[in-house]
C-alpha cells in the first residue's frame, strides 16, 4: 500500500527537477538489485540527497525506505508523507527502535538507504562512517550498495540559501558495485572499505561533473583540496567544537 503515496511523489520529484530543468548524469543503476533486500550507502552533501539516491533505484524498478531523523515525522507536511512511503524515524535516544525496524525492513526484501556520516558534511568531503550500516547488512545477511552524489549541495545544503531557479545545474550519481558483508568479518573493517568505496565514487562523480566553480564568487560548492573555499573538515570540526 506504501506505493500509493510513493510513486505519486516521485513523479511530484520528476516535475520538479524537469521544471528546475536539472541534467542528472547517472550511472552505475543496475548495480541496485531488482529484487531482496539490500543496504544503500551515499555521502550526504545536501538536504535532498534521498531524493537523488531514490532516482538511482528507479531504473531497477525499486523504491528505498530510508531512514531519518525523527523530528521530519513530526512535521506537518513531511511527516504523513514519510510515514506513507514507509521511511523509518530514528529517535537518537532510542536508536535500537529505528535499528530494530530496518532488519525487519532488510529481512523483508527492502532497500534501506543509510547516510553512514550521519548528518551533512559542510566541507563537501566524507567525514568518518558510522558502523550501522555494516551491521545491519551482517545481521540481515544482505549487500551494501555503496553511491555518491556530487552537485546536490548546489541545490540546498546546510549554511546556504535554498536555489530552485530555472538553470540547468548538473547533478552526478554514481552507483558502485555491491560489497558483501559476511557475519564473520569485524564492522568496523567492512565500515572502512566501504567508506573507501564511497570516496573512490565520489571522486569518480567530481571528475565527471561537467562545470566548474565561474567565479571568485562561486567556489563555496567546491571543497578546499578541489581549490574551492568550502571549510577544511578540520574548520567545521572547530566550529562545531566552539
């Protein structure tokens, strides 16, 4: 029954991006499994990243529930739209509820859609993974689908005004082969190839992106190492500490 509110809003997400008249550029789709369970993996550079990492299931005919926090439920619009499509709330206090809904989510044949960093990276680069994406692929005894996105933070991110003008911005997605996660091997082993994984698609996704900051004025979007004037990771951490 979740379909009856979800396809509905990927066609809402379709017009929308059609109408901000967005070049998506994706590749890697068919590494999403047509069928069972799976865990979906992406860096989290924008407040619209579900949406995009959605867009790379469609081809495979697949919708993912991702998991959010749970404040986004409460709202008034969002919150009976997320319920309907059947996304999982996570309430940090009690995270082993949220934990405990996507193996059943996992066991069930579902893709769950996990951002590892936890919240949005202000530097435009990865920070450091969390382990619950692993874990719940060990104990449901499914992959992880490891992706990337580059483009989105232009769009909406986080210390930056939204920008849904009528201008063609491109956006990259790339979907990286599946990676196994057998019960036998450390988490926090299979965390760190899986960020490596991650960082190799990001790279792959900058590299392919088809414009460059056009100005002085115009390299917030692009990280610090990349010659842009995003904060350094060890900037944000500071400023978050403070």
């Amino acid at each position: 029954m979740a379909e009856l509110v979800y396809r509905p809003v990927i066609g809402v997400a379709k017009t929308f991006f059609k109408a901000l008249d967005l070049k998506i550029d994706c590749k890697g789709s068919e590494n999403i499994p047509r069928s069972g369970g799976a865990v979906l993996v992406s860096n989290h550079i924008s407040y619209l990243d579900f949406i995009f990492d959605g867009l790379a299931a469609l081809p495979q005919k697949r919708v993912v529930r991702f998991m959010a926090k749970e404040s986004v439920f409460r709202h008034k619009i969002s919150g009976p739209l997320m319920r309907g499509m059947k996304h999982i709330p996570v309430d940090r206090k009690q995270g082993e509820t949220a934990y405990a809904h996507a193996l059943d989510s996992l066991r069930a044949g579902e893709i769950i859609g996990v951002f590892p960093e936890a919240t949005i990276s202000q530097s435009f680069t990865l920070k450091s993974f969390k382990s619950g994406a692993a874990r719940m692929a060990q104990e449901a005894g499914v992959p992880l689908i490891p992706m990337a996105l580059w483009g989105t933070q232009r769009l909406w991110t986080k210390g930056h005004p939204r920008n849904f003008k009528r201008q063609g911005l491109p956006v990259t997605i790339r979907v990286g082969e599946r990676m196994e996660a057998p019960k036998d091997q450390y988490a926090g082993a299979i965390t760190r190839r899986l960020r490596e994984r991650c960082q190799e698609l990001l790279e792959a996704a900058q590299r392919a992106y088809p414009v460059r900051p056009k100005g002085p004025e115009d390299t917030w979007w692009m990280p610090a190492h990349l010659g842009g004037t995003a904060p350094t990771p060890a900037e944000v951490r500071a400023a978050e500490a403070g």
